[in-house]
C-alpha cells in the first residue's frame, strides 16, 4: 500500500511540474520517428491509445529506447499543442501521457483535462500567450469546460 501511494504522489508531483513547466517554456517535447509518433497502450486498457509528452527535452530524450530507439525529441509550440493536439487527441478518444520515465510509467489523462489545467497555470503567472483560435485564455477555459461538462 505505501509504494502505491508514493506511486501516486511521484506521478502526482511529475504532473504538476509538467503544467508549471509548459506554461513557462511554451513548449511541450514528444518523440517521432519517420514512421510517426511514439503512443502505446493504457495502462488500464489494451484498447485505449497513449501518446506520452515531456516538459523537457531531457525527459523525452531518455524515453527514447527499446522500441523507441530510432525516435527523436521533437518540440512543439504549447500554442500547438493545445489548440491541435489537446483537442484531436479528446475527439479521437486517445489519452495523453505525461512526463513518463523510462519505465513507461507517469500519468495518462484526458487531453482536455491537461489542457485546462495548463490554461489555469497561464492565468495563474499571467502569461501573454496567443492563440490562433481563441481571444482569451478565458474563452478557451470556458469552451473546454462546457465540453468537458
């Protein structure tokens, strides 16, 4: 029982540094190789998609092994990645896995979910983002909050 709680709170403490990190940076790092990006299975369920993220490039490029060996960390825009990928991902029923470790293991979540918290970590520091498709990182929050409802 300890181990899963310390478990929980490891994934726990990942994910917030994930949030506060991408706010920061205004960058999120996946893997991709010539044949796509990298995803795998739920650790819940064989039949739901994972494509995992990192805050860091670091935290990508050491994920990059066994049948990841031959990918890349690529950067992509936070811009991007929320009004795209955050999106996409929601509407394909595909979940987002954040700042795994070498093991596969992190946090899998709805890609609204990380969405939203990432729009509120950009109205906590009050960050001057754009988007190509919202006036406000208020109007995202409310659009993903009535979808989400």
């Amino acid at each position: 029982m300890k181990n899963m709680l310390q478990d929980t709170a490891t994934i726990e403490s990942k994910y917030l540094l994930f949030i506060e990190k991408v706010a920061a940076t205004k960058s999120v790092w996946a893997l991709k190789s010539k044949n796509g990006w990298a995803n795998s299975h739920s650790n819940d369920s064989e039949e739901v998609d994972v494509i995992p993220f990192w805050s860091d490039k670091a935290y990508a490029k050491i994920c990059a092994r066994d049948d990841w060996r031959s990918y890349l960390p690529v950067e992509i825009p936070l811009v991007e990645f929320l009004e795209s990928w955050c999106v996409e991902l929601a509407d394909n029923g595909t979940l987002a896995g954040v700042n795994w470790d070498v093991n596969m293991f992190g946090k899998e979540s709805g890609a609204l979910n990380i969405a939203l918290d990432i729009l509120k970590q950009l109205e906590t520091i009050d960050s001057a983002i754009v988007f190509k498709n919202y006036s406000s990182i208020n109007e995202f929050i409310t659009e993903i909050s009535e979808s989400l409802a």
